[in-house]
C-alpha cells in the first residue's frame, strides 16, 4: 500500500540549525510503501519501503543517504532500521539500488550510520515491482477540490 508519493526536495543550506540532506541543493520523487499491507500473519524484517529517483535537480543521495534517510525517517515517522531504502536509476529504471544502513555508534539521538549500495535482489524486485510500474518523476497530481457555489 502506497503511504505516500511526493517530491522531497532541500535547497542545501542550514536554515533551521540542523545539517541538510547534503550541502548542495537536490530534488527526489519518493514513494513510501508499507510492505505489510496484504501480509499481517507474516513478520517483516523491513516494514516500509522508501523508493527514491533523482529528478536530476542537484545531488545524488547515494552520496548522502544517511543524511537523507534521517531526514525522511524522521518527517514521515520511520523506523530508519526497518526501511528497504531503493534508488533507481536515474539515466536506467531497471538499476535498482539498495542501501543498506548500519548503525555503526549511538549518539543519543543521532547515531551515527555506515551505507552500502547493492543491486535489489529478485525477491525484493518481485515485491517491489507493482509500485514501480508507473514510477516517473512527478507524482500524481491531487485531485482538484470541489467548488462551493
């Protein structure tokens, strides 16, 4: 089930304090899936998917997916442990990237984590493929809202 499909986008800069996604500016089309939905006699290890393609505005989050994960996760209230993070390719739709993140220190809040990139498995194409079929840059558009007369 489709959670949410939007544009999340950061402009590079430190406006509120924190660190942004990545010091240059990026834009990328998201996709959150529940993977549980259809399945709740089965245990998940990872219970949403987060898929991701560049709208090739700026940097690729394969450069800085801890940092976009964080703030992704923390946004639209993931556990960032138990996402299947997937890029696909930007230039190629069939490469489908997964990230695998490692917490690697707890630092009360802001643990620190090692990323790794490899290509999505079969099981994890077949599970994945009926959210990626019409996976384009912009999402839908919302519905116009009635008109009171």
């Amino acid at each position: 089930m489709i959670l949410h499909d939007t544009i999340y986008e950061w402009d590079g800069k430190s406006n509120d304090g924190e660190k942004p996604v990545a010091w240059w500016p990026g834009a990328y089309r998201i996709r959150i899936i529940d993977l549980t939905a259809g399945t709740p006699q089965v245990i998940h290890l990872k219970s949403r998917a987060v898929i991701c393609r560049n709208r090739d505005k700026g940097t690729s989050i394969r450069n800085c997916i801890e940092s976009f994960a964080k703030k992704v996760s923390q946004k639209y209230d993931l556990d960032i442990t138990r996402v299947l993070w997937v890029e696909i390719g930007q230039e190629d739709p069939s490469d489908v990237q997964i990230a695998t993140l490692k917490r690697v220190s707890p630092m009360g809040g802001n643990d620190l984590f090692a990323a790794s990139w490899r290509p999505a498995r079969p099981n994890e194409l077949e599970s994945l493929s009926p959210f990626l079929v019409d996976f384009t840059d912009d999402p839908p558009l919302e519905p116009p809202k009635a008109q009171g007369h």
